[in-house]
C-alpha cells in the first residue's frame, strides 16, 4: 500500500518532520523525523511498520485503512506545515494474518506463465503464492470489495 507522507522541511539545523495521515485517527498518530533526506523513506517506512504492528495486536482490521491521498491531505489545516509530499509503499500482506495452504487447480500454460512472471520480476513477486496473493488484493481493490 502507498502511504502519503507529508514532510516539513528542516529549519535551522533541525530534523526533516514527517507525518502520515492515513494513521492518524482519534487512537494513534504516526509520526517520524529524519536528519537528512536519504533517511526520509527508512524512517518514516519504520514508523509506519511500528503503528501498523500495535494495531493488529489490538486487534484492529489494518487492511481497512485506506489513504485519500496527498491533494486531499494538503487541503486539510492539520497538514499546513508540510512543505513537500512523498508516496512511501509499505508490503502490507504481513499484516494480513497467517498463510493457509489451500488446494487449487489452474491450468498449467497459466501456471507456467506465472512462474514465468515471478521469475522475471524478483524484485515484485517472491514466488507462486505471493503473485497469486497480489493479483488477489489487486481484483478485490478494484471490485471495491
């Protein structure tokens, strides 16, 4: 999931301040600092991963959080101190629950195509299950489910 991270720039020798939205409700909030920009994702990717792990072991759905984006953000008051903007994506299927081993059939020219296409994207996909999972959460998103 992409997560809009607003950024105050640093004054006077200060950290960069970055704050992410989507996470913060009436119950958390989820800020981060950075001294210099390369620290910037780390950082903020950290903090998110910290919120969004207190969150699932109270409980609470975190595949329901959703995002409306950085021009909806910058309209809001409470965001007027960011000067820059940034999309930070953060593999939210660890927070999903545990993997179940289900029995499926598909045909094998597709399962060949597919373990083409992980195969070809290592840096995308991990293997078989992690390909079938994304194209999963893809059609579930924009089924609006």
């Amino acid at each position: 999931m992409y997560f809009s991270v607003g950024i105050e720039e640093p004054k006077n020798g200060e950290a960069f301040g970055l704050v992410v939205p989507a996470l913060c409700t009436d119950n958390f909030s989820c800020y981060s600092a950075a001294d210099c920009q390369e620290d910037i994702a780390p950082m903020v990717t950290e903090a998110i991963t910290m919120l969004l792990e207190q969150m699932q072991e109270q409980g609470l759905p975190v595949q329901d959080i959703k995002d409306a984006g950085v021009l909806a953000y910058q309209k809001l008051t409470d965001y007027a101190f960011c000067n820059a903007w940034l999309l930070v994506h953060v593999d939210m299927s660890a927070f999903e629950g545990k993997p179940k081993r289900i029995n499926i059939s598909i045909p094998d020219t597709l399962i060949s195509r597919i373990d083409n296409k992980v195969k070809t994207s290592p840096d995308k996909y991990r293997d078989r299950s992690h390909f079938l999972a994304t194209a999963a959460r893809h059609e579930l998103e924009t089924a609006g489910q």
